[in-house]
C-alpha cells in the first residue's frame, strides 16, 4: 500500500485575518506578519526533501508557498500545483463581513451568539449546516459540498504522489481544522489553526493519519 507525507501548512496572516473579517472564496493580500509566517513555516520545513507543492488556488495560499519554498534553495525546480479542491469552505452571503456578526447571524437559529460557543455545541460539520442555511443566497457550502470537495482533493494528491514521497500543501485553517477533527478528532482542542503552522499527515490510499496538528515549533 503506497504511503507519503504531507505537510499541511495555513497561509500568512492576510489584511482580512487582520481585521477579523469571514475569509472563505474571498481573497486579500498578504500582510507583512503574514509574509513572515509564510518564511517561517519554509525554513522549519527547509530540511524536508519535497517531490512537489500543492496549493489551493487562492492568491494568499500560492504566495505563502512561493514564500515558503525560497527557504531552501533546492526548492527551485519544484513543481508548484494549485488545487480549488483545498480551498477554504465557502461562507457565501458572509464572506468580508464582520465574523463576530455572521456567527451572531448564524447562532440565531439556534440561541447562541459566537463561535466557541456554537462549535463547542455543534462541532464544524453540523455548524457548515447552520451557516449554509443561514446564508440569504445559498451560495454557502454544507458540509457534504465541502468534504465532496476536499476528498476530490485528496484523491488527486494520491493520484500524484509516489510510496514515501514529501509534499507540501498550503491551505486554509478552517480546512485543515476540518480535516484534523474528521481523522484525528482528540487532537482539535478548539483552537483555531495558527496562520503558518504546520500539519504533518501520512496519506495512504484509503485513510489519513494526523501525526500532529497546528504546530510553529516544528524542527525537521
């Protein structure tokens, strides 16, 4: 059964994280803090020989990988691939407002008026639900839109990924949370992924194993 590594990394900080705004399909630049997160995740992965780098195909994703990748100069000639199936899940109506006000929004429907509070009670499957139901144009995924997304995604990876390769992938914190808490649930403690944290999985061709989540002390 064919095996490999991928490291999960959150991009930068971007000027929407910044200012607490609902970042999903939406996209904002990079902020300098965000630029060094990205730095930071490529030195403590600069030890890792890489076969490829995948990222989802939005602007804060694939500068945090270039970003990344000049940490170690035998990234040069890696191959840089952009998957949407590793977007961050789609807020619809919500996306740029305010995220105090969409989970005050959504929570409506069920009494309560924040995140912690809602996906402690929901967990993040149940709340994608609530915040596509809540959106006034549909355009918000569930969660059987997201992971149908998300599993494309992954089979794509194995599709392309040789037994006891390396890769890299930059994604999105509410995306790679969600992974972690559908394969590793006892590691998601409810804190929210670390812009530039590292996500260390072992991909076989039917499951996912988490060997640690959310890290910014990674030494390779």
């Amino acid at each position: 059964m064919k095996k490999f590594t991928a490291y999960f990394v959150r991009h930068g900080q971007t000027m929407l994280n910044h200012y607490n705004k609902v970042q999903g399909w939406v996209d904002s630049p990079l902020t300098e803090k965000g630029r060094a997160d990205a730095v930071r995740a490529g030195k403590q992965l600069s030890n890792v020989k890489l076969a490829a780098a995948y990222s989802s195909d939005s602007g804060r994703t694939i500068e945090t990988s270039r970003l990344a990748l000049r940490q170690n100069q035998d990234n040069v000639n890696i191959v840089s691939y952009q998957y949407p199936e590793f977007r961050e899940q789609c807020f619809g109506y919500f996306e740029g407002n305010d995220g105090n006000q969409m989970w005050q929004f959504v929570g409506a429907q069920v009494n309560l008026t924040s995140e912690s509070d809602i996906l402690g009670k929901y967990g993040l499957e149940r709340a994608r639900d609530l915040i596509r139901k809540a959106d006034l144009y549909e355009d918000a995924e569930d969660d059987a839109m997201f992971w149908k997304r998300l599993d494309r995604g992954f089979d794509k990876l194995r599709a392309n990924t040789k037994d006891g390769e390396s890769v890299l992938v930059v994604s999105h914190g509410m995306t790679i949370r969600s992974i972690v808490d559908r394969y590793a649930p006892k590691l998601d403690e409810g804190i929210p992924t670390i812009n530039g944290s590292i996500t260390k999985l072992e991909i076989t061709d039917d499951d996912v194993h988490v060997d640690f989540f959310n890290r910014i002390d990674f030494q390779s």
